[in-house]
C-alpha cells in the first residue's frame, strides 16, 4: 500500500509540474562580441574607429536587426552593482545625451545594448555578470563562508608558479588549425559578418584551444591546480552569469531574451541554455545575418 501511495504522489507532483511548465519556450539569442571599446587601448586595427561613418551605419544595422528580434529583456557583461551606473548612462541616452567618455560610448553595452533598449522602450538593460578577480582586490571582504573558501581557493591558486608545467609535449601544442589574422579579418567584413565569425563553433574551438589548455599542465598526480582554476573561476563564473539570467525570468511573462557577451563567453552559456528545456537558444545569423 505504502508502495502505491508513493507512486500517486509522484505521479500528482510530476503532473503538477508539467502544468506550471511553460507552454511556449523562453527564446535566447546570444549575441558573442569583441569588446568595442579596446580600442582605445591598442594600436591593432582589429578595434577600428567605431564612429566613423561607415562603422556607425554598421552598428545601426545590427541594432534595427536586434529590435526586429523584439526582445523584452536585454543582458550585459557588468556586475548587478553596476546597474544604477548604466541606469544613468540609459536615461541620459533616452534623453538626447551621449555618455561623458569615449570609452563609455565605445562600449558594445551602449552601442548595441542600450541603442536597442531605447529603440523597443525598454526600461533597462540587466547587468548580470560576475567577477571572481574580485577576489584578488586587496580590500575584498567575504561575504559569507562560501565567499571566505573561494577567497582562500583564489589566494592558494594564485599564489601557484605558473612556470611549473607538465605533459608540456601535448599541452604546449600550437592550434593545428589555420586561422585568418583577426586584423585583416575585421578590415575585410562588415562588423555583422565579423561579429557572425566569433560565434561560430570553429571560433569557439580555437578560443577554447588557446585560452584554457595551458592550465590543465599546471599540476600533476593528484594536484590539478589549473583544473580547480578553470572549474571555480571560470566555468563557475559562466554559471553565476547564468543563474543571474534566471533570477531575472519570471516564466509567466512572455519572455524574447536577448544577451550581449563577450565572445569566448558564448559555447559554456549555450551549452547551458541548451540543456534547459525551458529555452529555445535563437541562431545568430537568423537575426543579424541579414543586416
């Protein structure tokens, strides 16, 4: 009997779930960018002048093709703290004021992000990024026991010879693969085309391949220092900018989201949004391969 019971149950809590369960999926686009205001730090011609006119034209397409996606919640690579600072930047920008310093107006945050909210009268944009190097500021202070042993995990990594590598054979390897140079790549194509190309699986291998194999060489036998890097510090921080995401959905509403990040952020956040079945992840090129 007492078998039985616990299969109605778990049948009236499976079907009671399925009725709360969405009928139509939350859309994501994901949107992986360079960021723009670079720059004004480097001499490389891969970050040209974003305001010339052939430039803003491009941002202004890509812009009309994002408000034509219609997305009723935009996400940005800031911390939650900084929202009341892009708040103000989104007012000023609604009101005809363009931000004080170039590299505020530079940024892909008002240059795509908020040029899009304001087109589609959106409140704001939601900053939802995290930081773990936040960690490494001198005046960082925990703010619960879980951010007391990721302070001492960070300070224990960092603190690691990062000449101390291992199995250098395969680990030092150079990417197998021939690659344009990303200079003359953005020099060749329209900021679309190029911004297409850093959200390819092609570029997010290469991506993968040469920003995070050097720190599986660092330990050995049963000490994966880079390992525990790449886990807590990076993977971890995809998944603090994923659980931020959720925090802003309420599944109620009808949800058309849209997220601008930077590029090597993208593959980890898909795969996440993709083994979710409450979302649909939207191809890029459908909404701004057109532009």
């Amino acid at each position: 009997m007492r078998n039985i019971c616990t299969l109605l149950i778990s049948i009236l809590l499976t079907q009671t779930l399925f009725a709360q369960t969405p009928k139509k999926k939350i859309q994501i686009l994901l949107l992986g960018t360079f960021h723009f205001n670079q720059s004004l730090d480097s001499n490389s011609r891969l970050h040209s002048n974003l305001f010339t006119p052939k430039r803003q034209a491009e941002v202004n397409n890509i812009v009309n093709s994002l408000a034509k996606y219609k997305p009723t919640k935009i996400f940005v690579e800031q911390e939650p703290d900084r929202q009341p600072f892009w708040d103000s930047i989104y007012t000023d920008l609604k009101n005809g004021k363009e931000p004080l310093t170039t590299k505020v107006k530079a940024n892909e945050i008002t240059q795509l992000g908020l040029k899009t909210a304001k087109i589609l009268q959106l409140k704001n944009v939601l900053c939802v990024d995290f930081q773990p190097e936040n960690y490494g500021e001198k005046d960082y202070l925990p703010k619960n026991t879980s951010d007391s042993l990721m302070l001492a995990m960070w300070q224990y990594i960092s603190s690691y010879p990062d000449s101390i590598q291992n199995h250098t054979d395969l680990f030092n390897l150079p990417y197998p693969n021939k690659r344009l140079k990303q200079d003359s790549l953005l020099q060749t194509k329209t900021l679309a085309e190029y911004i297409l190309t850093l959200n390819t699986p092609e570029y997010f291998a290469y991506s993968d391949y040469t920003n995070f194999t050097w720190f599986y060489s660092i330990g050995k036998a049963n000490e994966y220092v880079g390992v525990d890097w790449l886990t807590n510090f990076w993977y971890g921080r995809n998944l603090r900018i994923y659980t931020n995401i959720l925090r802003h959905i309420n599944p109620k509403e009808n949800n058309t989201l849209l997220l601008i990040y930077g590029s090597s952020h993208i593959a980890f956040l898909k795969h996440l949004f993709d083994m979710n079945p409450l979302f649909e992840v939207i191809e890029l090129d459908k909404v701004i391969g057109n532009e």
